[in-house]
C-alpha cells in the first residue's frame, strides 16, 4: 500500500497559502531587467547552497560561499567547499530535471543524493540506500533525538513515498512538497546526506508544479535562522522511534512549512516591487498595480492583443476552451476593470479592443 500522509488542513495553514498565492502571482507578472533577474537567481542559489549546508554543520561564511561559487579561491576546510558545490551543483540538475519533467524516481533520487555526496562518501554510502541502522542525534548532548525505520525496510518504504508522490494530484504542490521533506528525512534512507537531500527533494517539488518564484528564494535561510523550530516541529511528528508511530499527524510539520514559505515568498514579493519600482521608471506606480493585479487568463488575453488589434466574442472561447455564456461573463468583468472596450453594436457586428492603459502597458 502506497504512503498516505496525515494530516488536517488548519485555518493557519489555509492564510499561508492565501500569502504563497498572492505573492506568486504578483511576482511572476512582474517585469525586471533580465540582468538582474540572474543577479536575484544567483544569490537565492548561493543562500540555499550556504544555508543547507550550515545546517548541517558547514563552516564557510555567506560571503566564502559567494566567493567559492563566483570561482574565487576561498581558504577554508576541503570538505566544506566541497559541500557547497555539491549542493549548489544538485541545484543546477533539479533544474534540468524540470525542464525536462523526468518523474520522481528511486533512482533520481539516488543521482540527487549521489551529487550531494560527491567526493565525500564512497562506494555504497553514496547514492545507495543504508544497509545499517543510523540515528538523529541533538547537536548540542549528542544524544539520538529519533531512530529512523530498520535498513531493511527503506527499499519498501521509499517505493510507497514515491509511489504516493507520482500519483498524487490532489495536493497543494506547497503542501506535497512538505510532506515529501518530511517523509524523505523520516524514513533517513541514507547514512549520511538525508537533511540536504529531503531540502533538495523539497525544492524540487516546488520547482516542476511552477513554485520556483523564478527561482529568486531560499527556504535553507528561513530553517538556518529557526533551526529549533525547524527541527523541534519534525522531531514532534516523529517521536523517538518511528515504528512506535509509523505514520504520525504531521500538521505540526506542515504548518511551520507553510509559514516559512509564506515569509519567504512575501519577502521575495517585497524585493521583486522594490526592484520593478527602481529599474523599471518606464512603468509608472498605476502601471505597477494594473500588473500585481493581472490573472494568468488576462496575461494570455493581453499577449493575444499584442498581435492582434481586437477579440470577439468565439475566439475567447477557442482561447481558454469555454463555453460562450462563460466568455460573456469574463469579457464584462474586464470591461467593468477597464482591461477592454466595447466597441459596435449587435451580436455578430461587437467585438472588443484593449484600453488604452493596458495598451501602455504591453507597449502598443
């Protein structure tokens, strides 16, 4: 039987991602200098480089990170600049694994926790499955905190989790992507590498169902700077021993998740208008609001007027496949925004053409 996870569905998680959704829509419909699009990308990939490894243990600064990366020559421990780049490298191949939508797979996460582990474990510690039993322990007493499930039961656990993963289409992807961060590290399928690797796994459930904010984020840095809430909040859903509680109610976990992610996608938001606001003085204040206020469908009917002067009625409903009394409605509630015009008389004679404030906007 496939993994289910237990949960409830909380009104403080429901606020979380009302955050995570507004902040979404208003950060992908903004427009910034694509140079500084790759500046944001560059830093958010180094934070979550320096960050999941810190947690772990890494000693090089934000700022040796950023040097490392840049190809600098940073004085430091090996094993630490060798952490950072695995890490940073795993990055890179979650992003091509997206472009390409290859499925989550026991092997994919092998590859995943094989880069991770790149030149600091051998044989099979590396992108293999334990054979031995490993613990969490406290990083202050090191004293075991949680025992994860015997070896010989990850092979059939870690086929339930991605069995769940890959059929699941039901959840929240926010949602799907706590609990696979918080089963991956639960079950602890490896000896060593598993926080990084859940952080990574995590990250690259965000990024294949379009939660990527354009990949200007870091969730590591929100962990590192609660790193006892972000752990005491597992460690609560686990217990001690995991088979004393196999499948635990993890809205506890879920919801620290969803309020991390919906400080840091505001946070982002709030980077994104200040940066569109200073680099963008073509776009005026009024311009900025008509932009956090557009819908995907009003993004593709805006993209349509950029090649077309007008839009009746039939080709709305070829556009987003509808029914003509579904299209009626969304032409008047654009009309009654401001989006769009009215123009001739009757039903066959109307058609309907862009505002002149949104023609600014689309530079037409």
């Amino acid at each position: 039987m496939d993994y289910q996870p237990h949960y409830r569905t909380t009104a403080s998680m429901i606020r979380c991602l009302g955050k995570i959704e507004a902040s979404r829509e208003i950060v992908e419909n903004l427009d910034i200098p694509l140079d500084l699009e790759r500046e944001f990308r560059r830093d958010a990939s180094a934070k979550m480089s320096h960050y999941s490894t810190k947690i772990e243990g890494n000693r090089l600064t934000l700022k040796q990170t950023k040097e490392l990366l840049a190809g600098k020559e940073v004085f430091a421990r090996d094993i630490d600049k060798r952490e950072v780049i695995n890490y940073y490298d795993c990055l890179e191949f979650i992003q091509q694994i997206c472009k390409t939508r290859r499925p989550l797979t026991e092997k994919l996460i092998k590859e995943i926790h094989s880069i991770i582990q790149k030149g600091i474990l051998k044989g099979k510690l590396r992108g293999e499955y334990r054979e031995a039993q490993n613990a969490i322990y406290d990083s202050r007493t090191r004293k075991p905190v949680y025992f994860p499930p015997e070896a010989k039961d990850v092979p059939r656990l870690m086929k339930s989790f991605v069995n769940w993963f890959n059929h699941d289409h039901e959840t929240h992807p926010i949602l799907k992507a706590g609990v696979a961060h918080y089963q991956f590290v639960t079950v602890h399928p490896f000896m060593d590498g598993n926080g990084r690797t859940a952080r990574a796994l995590a990250t690259l459930a965000l990024y294949r169902e379009k939660y990527d904010l354009k990949r200007f984020y870091s969730l590591e840095e929100y962990y590192d700077e609660d790193l006892l809430g972000y752990y005491d909040s597992l460690h609560q859903c686990q217990g001690v021993h995991y088979y004393h509680n196999p499948n635990p109610d993890i809205t506890l976990w879920l919801e620290y998740f969803l309020k991390g992610a919906a400080v840091v996608f505001e946070e982002v938001k709030e980077k994104t208008l200040v940066a569109a606001k200073k680099h963008l003085p073509s776009k005026s204040k009024k311009d900025i609001e008509l932009l956090q206020k557009i819908g995907p469908r009003e993004k593709r009917v805006l993209a349509y007027f950029q090649k077309n002067l007008q839009l009746r009625t039939q080709k709305l409903c070829a556009l987003f496949h509808i029914k003509e009394r579904a299209a009626r409605d969304l032409l008047a509630k654009w009309i009654g925004q401001g989006m769009i015009e009215k123009q001739g008389s009757g039903k066959r004679d109307s058609y309907y053409v862009l505002s002149a404030d949104f023609r600014r906007l689309i530079g037409s």
